[in-house]
C-alpha cells in the first residue's frame, strides 16, 4: 500500500513516550489542511484526519461507537479514526449482501457476508492503519487510522480542524486522507490554555490495487450480489 501512518519504530516510541495525557486545561492546535491531487490541482472538499502523536491515553468508555455503514457499494465514511481500545460497527444499507475485511497487519479481521438490516462489530485494541475492503464488492475500500490517543479530530469541509486538549510539551502532528501520498506531519509546541496554529498541505494519489480476502486478484466480471 502506497501509506502507512507510522513506521513500525515510531509508532512503538509514541506508545512508550512520556506518559503525559489529553487535559481540557491543555492547549489546542488548530489550523488547515489543504489537499491537491498529484497534478497540483486543488482536489475537492476532501475529509482529512489530523492527530497528534507522542503520549497514549486510553479510549474513553463512554465514547459512542463509530461507524462505518455499507452504502451504495461503498463504505461511508471511508475514512475513521478512532482510539486504540474502540470498536467499530458496521452496518449494511444496502438490499444484498456485502463481506468486511481486512488483511493489514495491524488487525486482520473478516465479519464474513451480512445482509441488509444487519450489523457487526469489530474492536481495534492496538494503534495502526487498517485498510478495510468488501470481498464481494472490489470497488469498496476504507482506512481506519487507530491512534494512541484521544487527541484527533476530522477536518470540516472548508480543511478546518481543532484538536483540543493537548497537553503542554512538543508533539508530531501529523494528517492524513484516503489515497494520501504519505501522511504529513510537522512537530508543535504546545502552551496550556493556549492556541497553536499549524497549517499542513497532502498529495493525493491514485487509489491503489488491493486483492480479496483469500490474497488472490478479484475475478473481473465475477458475480458481485448487485
């Protein structure tokens, strides 16, 4: 896959950094992420997702569940992000049936092929990036970005994002979007109750190849259940 969001080294020194945690007495980092296809031209209102990095904090118990909804033969939203220790529900809207899976090595799962109405659950104890795909449907894909931390948030249609609750120190901010080159990041320093500002920009890609859940290339013209 053409992303990753951490190598396999630093995703394991932000889990053993200093054991600092997200303080609504903290700081905020706020700022833009601007988002251009590989030709340099401006991509359309894109979601983006930009978190910080470099202290864990456990999920929040109360924390809704996210979800990730089957859809008109696509995942919606294709891009989740959520704290190491969620789970994830995923849904079928639509009237066939439809498979979730994923082979990413940091958390391989497959919830087999569910109909319309039905939903499973899926947990992601530990940080990564996980690409997910339906088995029946090749044109479906999503990422799951799972972090060490409470601290992320989604950018709005105009780029804009807030993380709040940073604790004071200097952290790695990093963004990312679905097709995204590599992620982007760029190190912050973080003062209490006051606001950071950081404005980040991502190349967005092709969407890369991905084979089914038996490692094998999809049939072309093999039935899909509609």
């Amino acid at each position: 896959m053409g992303h990753r969001l951490l190598s396999g080294a630093a995703l394991a020194a932000s889990l053993v950094a200093p054991t600092a945690h997200g303080d609504p007495a903290g700081g905020r980092v706020t700022g833009t992420v601007t988002v251009v296809e590989a030709d340099g031209t401006a991509a359309p209102a894109i979601d983006a997702i930009v978190y910080v990095v470099g202290f864990p904090e456990p999920a929040d118990p109360k924390a809704v569940p996210a979800q990730i909804a089957q859809e008109g033969r696509h995942f919606v939203p294709d891009l989740v992000a959520v704290t190491a220790g969620e789970d994830i529900i995923f849904p079928n809207n639509d009237p066939f049936l439809h498979n979730v899976f994923s082979q990413s090595s940091a958390r391989k799962f497959d919830l087999g092929s569910f109909k319309k109405g039905d939903k499973k659950t899926a947990g992601f104890p530990d940080p990564g990036v996980i690409d997910v795909y339906c088995n029946i449907h090749p044109e479906m894909a999503a990422t799951i970005l799972v972090l060490p931390n409470r601290r992320h948030a989604r950018t709005s249609p105009a780029g804009a994002y807030t993380l709040e609750g940073v604790p004071p120190g200097e952290w790695t901010v990093f963004a990312y979007t679905r097709r995204a080159v590599k992620p982007v990041s760029a190190k912050v320093t973080v003062t209490a109750k006051a606001d950071t500002k950081l404005d980040l920009k991502l190349v967005r890609g092709a969407e890369p190849e991905h084979l089914n859940k038996f490692g094998e290339k999809y049939k072309a013209g093999g039935p899909t259940y509609k």
